[in-house]
C-alpha cells in the first residue's frame, strides 16, 4: 500500500468532485476513517496532513489518542455509540456524527454537564429506510432538533448519513439528495443554537455523488487505508 499515492488520488477526486459543485478541495472535510488501522500507519497519514480522523469504537479513540497525541488531531466518533462508551470519548473528541436517540442525547447530556463540557453533534439520518442502518426517519428529525436544542451542553451541527451500498454509486443519489432538502429545511427554521454546518456524507465508494449533491464532509477510510483486515 502506498499511503501518499491513495491519499492524493482521494483528495484529487475529492476536488473534481467539489469543483463540479462550485466549491473547492478547501470546502470539503476529509475524514481519515481509522477503524482497524495501526497506530504507526495513522501516524504516516498524520505526517502527510491528516489530522481528522474517524473511529467507529470509542474504545479505539480512547486508545489511539494517548498514543497520537497533537493540538492538530481531532477525533471523529462515527460508529454507533452506547451510553456506556461515552466516557471513554467525551473529553476526547471533536464532533459524534451518530446521534441517533433520544435517550443518547440525555446521557451525553448528564455527562458533559458534569464534566462542563459543550459536545458537538451530528443527527444521524436513515434516509433510505433500510433497516440495518440506524439514525432517525427524516420526518422525526425536526422534533428531535427541536428538543435537543433545550439541552445546554449539546450543540447539534449538521447532519450525517449513512447510504446504502450499491455497486453502482449513482444509485446513492436520492439519498444524499434527501439528507441536503432535510438540512435545508432544518435550516430555514432558524433553530436557537441549532446550525447545518456539516452534512456529513460520502464514503470511499460514494463520496463523489455525495459532494456533488452538498457533502461537506466524507468520511474515508478504504480509498486512503486499503481494505480493512478486521
Ligand atoms: C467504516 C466507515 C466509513 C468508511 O468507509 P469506507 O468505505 O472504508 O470509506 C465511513 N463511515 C462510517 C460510519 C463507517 O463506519
């Protein structure tokens, strides 16, 4: 595996894809997936620039972070996340991208509230309905948000979702597509404390449609790791 090969040829799709959009490279934030990945190779990756990186086990975070240590890291917690985990990752990372119920969005409440903390959120979204994936249905999401906007320690900063896998990437379209309307909408209603800054979707297989219809954020982990040796 070359590192810095797989790395360039993701960041230049990246931003052909961002281009077609209107936007640039910049625009995009590329997660560097690292579940599964050694602590010396995400120190390479590290080195060549980057410095977000995603885990779905907060366990992984915990460990991998007293091990990488940098002002420049930030810790994504992209994987479902029990109540049980939270103190594992709660001081450690930047943004959990898998807010997916209620009773989470308490617990995470109750522990940075003890710990005088302010967590950074993403709604996770089950746009196509597929029953393996988790996440609200879109039209339970308003209400949601709206309730989680009450809770002092917690900031909700977008949206995440998770499309289904096709082998043709085109298909994810309608997904991505539905995740956009659905923060346009939350948007517009100018939510107290409540911004659509991050709409994160887009994998290796996927993220150039996701860009295309206003990913912000894609999370990658085989495009710049290789495939994973679970
Ligand atoms: C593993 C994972 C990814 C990365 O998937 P790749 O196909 O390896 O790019 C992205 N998001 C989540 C939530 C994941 O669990």
């Amino acid at each position: 595996m070359n590192l810095s090969q797989n790395l360039n040829d993701v960041l230049s799709r990246v931003e052909k894809a961002a281009i077609k959009s209107g936007r640039t490279l910049k625009d995009i934030d590329v997660i560097a997936v690292t579940k599964t990945v050694d602590v010396d190779v995400m120190s390479e990756a590290i080195k060549l620039g980057m410095y977000k990186l995603g885990e779905n086990k907060p366990q992984e975070i915990k460990r991998k972070s007293e091990i990488l240590k940098g002002d420049e890291l930030q810790w994504h917690m992209i994987g479902n996340l029990q109540k049980n985990k939270i103190k594992y990752i709660i001081d450690k990372v930047s943004l959990i991208h898998s807010l997916d119920r209620m009773s989470l969005a308490q617990e995470l409440q109750s522990k940075a509230q003890a710990k005088d903390l302010v967590i950074n959120v993403l709604v996770q979204v089950n746009v196509s309905g597929e029953e393996s994936k988790s996440g609200f249905k879109p039209e339970e999401v308003e209400d949601f948000i709206r309730q989680v906007a009450q809770f002092k320690n917690i900031r909700v900063k977008g949206l995440m979702t998770m499309a289904p896998f096709y082998a043709e990437p085109e298909e994810t379209r309608f997904v991505f597509k539905g995740l956009r309307d659905l923060a346009n909408k939350i948007e517009s209603l100018n939510i107290e404390g409540v911004e659509m800054k991050h709409l994160s979707m887009g994998m290796t297989n996927d993220f150039e449609v996701a860009i295309e219809e206003g990913s912000n954020m894609v999370r990658v982990g085989t495009g710049i790791f290789g495939a994973r040796n679970y």
